[in-house]
C-alpha cells in the first residue's frame, strides 16, 4: 500500500493506493502558491472512493474540478450532513467553491455512502466513524469523519477537523475504541492545532508516527509538536546520522517542513516514510527520544524517516 500526504498548507489531501491499484482520496484540498492540484494531479484517472473528511473550504477546494477531471466512483461524507445542514453551517461565513458544490453533490445524489464505494479496495480496508449532526454536535469540525485506514497489520487514523468535544463523544462507541488501539501512524486532527489535541485519544492510542498536514505557523495554536511527540513511540531517522546514543527518532512529521509524505507499507505491516524536502532542524522532543532510547533501538525498526 502506498500513501501520499499530499503538501497543500493548511488543508487535506491525502491518496491512498492499494496493491491492485485501486485509490481512495482523503480530501481534495490544493496549493495555489506552488502550485498543486489533485484535479490536475490525476486528472483523467479513476478514484475508487473519495472521501470528504470535513465539509470545510480547505478539505474540498479542489472539488468542482476534481469532479469533472476524474472519474469518481464512490463518495463518503457523513451521513448525518445533508445540504440543507451544510447550508445552516454556512450562514455565518458563507460558502465559496469548494463547499458550494459539495452541497450541490448532496443535494443531487443524498448524503453518505453514494456510488459504487466498498470498504475493501484490494486488500486495503477502511472504516469510518462520525458523530451525528444536531444530535451531538452543528459544527463542522466535531461533525468531521474519523477514518481507520487499513492493510495488514499497519492501521493510520485520519482524524479530519475533530476537535476534543467530538473526540470525547466518539470515545462512548466501544468498536471506536477497539480500533484506535490498532492505529501505527496518526494523523493529527486540525492540522495538529491546539483544539484538537486530547489526552483521552492517548490512553489507548500509541502511534508509531504523527503527521500534521499544514501550512506556516499562523497562531499560538499550532504550537503543539511537543505534545504529539510526548505521546507518540518514534521511528528512526536514518536521515540523520547515528551517533553514540544510536540512530535518532522521528516523532512528529509536517507536511509545512517535510513537504510531501510518503508512506510505502509491506504486507508484513512494515513502512517506510520518505518525504519531498529535509526537515534539517530536529526538535527538542526527538533528540530527547533519542537520548531515551539509547540501547532500545530495536522497538523502533518497523518504520523509518525520510533520507
């Protein structure tokens, strides 16, 4: 299985392919400063499922195009969300084009699991769980889908826009809680922003890997690096090179750093990471898993940072 967790700043867009061949796409968010964009990307192909984790601008930007440029076959949103909800969300702040034909699609064609979808893309599996509008939540981000994604052993939690409230409230359905025990790469809801970050995930969440997909520091709120990397076991980085205490860790990845992340899994449940630029500057939080590893390194060798 391979993943790419595309690099498009402060949004989502993440392509998952399997052995087969058959693609599902988290989000279609873009990056008009590079510029990338998934309708241009692949175009002219075929994306078994795609899946929209949130119904905000920055997780469907791309759609109007993407819709017409590729061949979609599948579409996963929550199924709690219609376009009359999505239009009562947008009141305040209005909808631009993304979002706008995202209410267009459920208006057409009905809300949750719509065309020729299956969990099972050759081999690789995926499960979603969402919490229900006006029921629990009538925000977007605590309405946003929580996506197990997985092939073999290796699990990745996608954790869409979901802030603490609407994690608490997944944490009530016991099948949730048994897959989060599975999860080996993490990631981070919101962009690894401040109100995303719940301590009650991590009780029975030990990821290998966290990656947060976003742009430039813009807020004190993105200041959270350091505790991901207090919650999260580290893979070695042997783009780095190793020392008296042994080959670093890597803990926490961001696409505003790292570029691109691609993540290549083994049946055996082994992965590789490799990413399009060098995160040159470790943080304090990986040379101290470095320092607390010493002599232990060997838990740590299902997975490797970039080189």
């Amino acid at each position: 299985m391979k993943i790419e967790i595309h690099d498009v700043d402060h949004g989502g867009c993440t392509v998952i392919t399997g052995p087969a061949g058959h693609r599902l796409m988290l989000d279609c968010g873009l990056c008009s400063d590079r510029p990338w964009y998934p309708s241009i990307a692949y175009g002219g192909e075929r994306i078994d499922t795609l899946m929209l984790m949130n119904l905000d601008e920055d997780h469907c930007e791309d759609l109007p195009h993407l819709w017409r440029a590729c061949a979609v076959g599948g579409l996963v949103t929550n199924p709690t969300v219609d376009a009359r909800a999505l239009r009562s969300m947008k009141v305040e702040c209005g909808m631009r084009a993304g979002v706008a034909k995202a209410t267009e699609i459920l208006e057409r064609f009905g809300t949750g699991f719509l065309g020729d979808w299956s969990h099972d893309l050759g081999g690789v599996a995926w499960h979603v769980f969402w919490n229900r509008y006006r029921v629990d939540f009538t925000d977007t981000n605590n309405l946003s889908l929580a996506a197990f994604v997985q092939f073999g052993p290796f699990t990745i939690l996608f954790g869409g826009d979901l802030e603490r409230p609407g994690w608490r409230q997944l944490l009530k359905n016991p099948a949730f809680r048994a897959k989060l025990a599975t999860t080996t790469v993490y990631v981070a809801s919101h962009h690894g922003r401040e109100n995303g970050c719940c301590d009650e995930i991590f009780d029975i969440c030990h990821p290998e890997l966290v990656i947060f997909s976003d742009g430039r520091k813009q807020y004190g709120t993105q200041e959270t690096r350091d505790w991901y990397a207090r919650r999260t076991r580290g893979i070695l980085d042997f783009g780095r090179p190793g020392g008296l205490l042994g080959q670093p860790l890597r803990k926490v990845m961001t696409t505003r750093r790292d570029g691109t992340i691609t993540i290549e899994v083994g049946t055996d449940g082994r992965f590789w990471v490799s990413a399009t630029r060098q995160d040159s500057a470790p943080e304090l939080s990986d040379l101290v898993a470095s320092l607390l590893s010493f002599g232990e390194n060997d838990t740590y060798r299902r997975g490797s940072a970039p080189r």
